[in-house]
C-alpha cells in the first residue's frame, strides 16, 4: 500500500505537493512532496510508525519558524503537527500535545490555575518546536518549566516517558532529537499570582511588538555570542538595510533577516552569507546560525508516495 492509500485509510489528512511559502512561518520555499496533518497523538504514531517501517525520509515540524526551506522540491514527507492541540490538566500540571503554540499553553495554564512561563509568551512556537530547540526568553528557557516528556521512539517503535531530569539542554540545544520526536509534555507552574502573570504576558507581547519587525521571518537568526547578541554586531558593521531580492537585514532589529514579499531561500542565505562575512571582517566573531537551513538536496532523490 502506497503511503497516500495509508493516510486515507487511516483518516489523516495530507497534501501532495504543498507550497512552503504557506506553510513556513517566513513564507519562504518551493513545495513540499507531501505534508501530513496528523489531528491527534493517535494519528501521529500511526504515521510515524509506518515511515519507520517503510524508511521513508520524514521530518516532524511545528510552526516552521525556525527551519528555512529550499526554494525546489523538498523530497521528503513532512509531518505538520500544527493541528494536534490539546491540552489537559493532569496532577498538578499542564500537559500539552506537540502541536500546541506557546501563546495557548499560556492561556491554557491560567486557566488550570499555574502560573505560565510568561516570558515565553509570544514566541510563534509549538510546543514541539520549543521544547527541541529549548526556546527561551527574557531569562526563562522552556525547559525551566518542563517535567517530563512523551517521546516516540523510532528505533523501538514505541512511546517512552523520559523525565525532564534524564533529558539535557543548554542554550537553544536539547538533546531530544537524538531521542526521538515528541508527543506531548508536562509543565509545572511557576512562582507568583495569576493576575501578575497575566499582566506580565501583555507586557511581554508588547514589549516584542515593540523591538521585533512586523514582516515575515525566522526570528533571530544567529545565537549569541558569550553574553553578547548578535544583533549588536551587525547593527556596529553597518548590516541593517542590507538586501538582496526581497530579504533584507531588518531595520528595527538586526538579528533578524526579514522577508519583504517574495524572498527565496537564496537571497536569505546570500544575506546571511554577507552579515556572517562582515561581523568577522569587522569584528573577528564567527556567527553561528541558530536557525536550521535545510539543503537544497535534502531528502530522497526519489520518492513515490502514491
Ligand atoms: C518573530 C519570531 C520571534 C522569535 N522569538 C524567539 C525567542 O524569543 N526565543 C526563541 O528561542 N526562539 C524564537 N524564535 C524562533 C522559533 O520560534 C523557535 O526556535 C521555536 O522553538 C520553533 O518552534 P516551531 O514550532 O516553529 O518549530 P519548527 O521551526 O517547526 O521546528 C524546529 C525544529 O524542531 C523540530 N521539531 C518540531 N516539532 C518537533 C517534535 N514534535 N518532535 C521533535 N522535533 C520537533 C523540527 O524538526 C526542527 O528541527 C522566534 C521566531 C520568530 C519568527
């Protein structure tokens, strides 16, 4: 049975041939082979497991606000957890499906009565997507929050329970992948009263509204360097306003490589290229890119799906 066949068979929804300028948070890419859409953990494992088995290339995303995709045909089978959003309250935490963004995980745990991890507000991530890269922000990272993890393993073909103690992370690292994807996660309230927090999330919003540019991208797309951001060194060599095509250096923060309209995933590099190439002829600091750029011959060479 051909992996189309599966997906209808089992109910899941998906698309051949998805544009990645729709589905990327930057709006940039060519297409996709085909995107899934799991809707529940049910439906996840169910396809996980058959990509496993059959050993078709895959690769689970969230919000795809951090990975920028080729401007060809991704030969690959996406798997979009962006409908998997549940969230419940179970001992004393809030337990989040993969697919949750950050900014209902939030709301979710107001009302279970814990206090969110508000400096995180806002951040266009999924819960998948955060807990990999160990989002974090103004002091908090994600995983200051976290209490356990639901993993499915690919190499055993089963679910595994790993407590946040087990797992390692540091700045905008985990070592989740190496482990597996994830399925859901537990997260403890923090300190504080309701009503501060709640104020502290609008605070938060507007505080990023303020610093961030209105147009599409990638967030920051280099880590910091020491105690330092990068944006710092490229404001200092002059990079803001840099073009090329339709990326350029934002004006408002110069961390960010903007999408003016109909960017390709070539003029972002050429300007990343540039930035990187600038801040060591200026300063001698090698950026390091926090953002995942996927190879223009990533995936299989050849693929059938139907
Ligand atoms: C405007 C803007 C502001 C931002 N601000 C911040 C910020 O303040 N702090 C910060 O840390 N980041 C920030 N980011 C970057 C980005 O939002 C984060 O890196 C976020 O964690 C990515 O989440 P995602 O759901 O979009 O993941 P994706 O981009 O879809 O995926 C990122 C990686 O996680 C993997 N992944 C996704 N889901 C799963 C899963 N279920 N199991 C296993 N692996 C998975 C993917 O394969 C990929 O390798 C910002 C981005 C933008 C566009």
């Amino acid at each position: 049975m051909g992996l189309c066949t599966f997906l209808e068979h089992h109910g899941i929804d998906y698309k051949l041939n998805e544009s990645l300028k729709r589905l990327s948070y930057v709006g940039i890419g060519g297409t996709a082979s085909l995107v899934a859409y799991p809707k529940n953990r049910g439906e996840l494992l169910c396809l996980l497991s058959r990509l496993c088995k059959k050993g078709i290339p895959y690769k689970v995303v969230g919000n795809m606000s951090n990975v920028l995709a080729p401007d060809g045909e991704w030969k690959i089978c996406l798997v979009c957890a962006k409908r998997m959003r549940g969230v419940y309250f179970e001992q004393g935490m809030a337990v989040a499906e993969c697919g949750v963004p950050l900014s209902v995980l939030c709301r979710k745990m107001l009302e279970f009565n814990l206090v969110p991890p508000k400096e995180l507000f806002g951040i266009p991530a999924t819960v998948g997507g955060a807990v990999y890269q160990n989002a974090g922000a103004y002091g908090l990272s994600i995983s200051d929050r976290l209490s356990f993890v639901d993993l499915y393993d690919p190499r055993e073909d089963r679910v595994v329970r790993v407590d946040r103690s087990e797992l390692f992370f540091s700045y905008r690292r985990s070592d989740v992948s190496s482990r597996g994807i994830l399925l859901s996660a537990g997260f403890v309230g923090g300190e504080g009263d309701l009503f501060s927090a709640e104020q502290a999330m609008e605070e938060v919003a507007a505080r990023r509204m303020a610093s961030q540019p209105a147009e599409r991208s990638l967030g920051s797309v280099f880590l910091r360097v020491g105690d330092t951001s990068a944006a710092y060194y490229i404001d200092r060599c002059g990079c803001k306003g840099y073009r090329i095509g339709d990326a350029s250096v934002s004006e408002k923060h110069a961390g960010f490589i903007v999408n003016e309209g109909n960017a390709t995933a070539r003029d972002f590099l050429a300007v990343l290229d540039f930035v990187k190439a600038r801040v060591l002829q200026c300063f001698g600091v090698a950026l390091q890119t926090e953002i995942e750029i996927i190879e223009e011959t990533e995936g299989a060479r050849w693929l059938r799906f139907v």
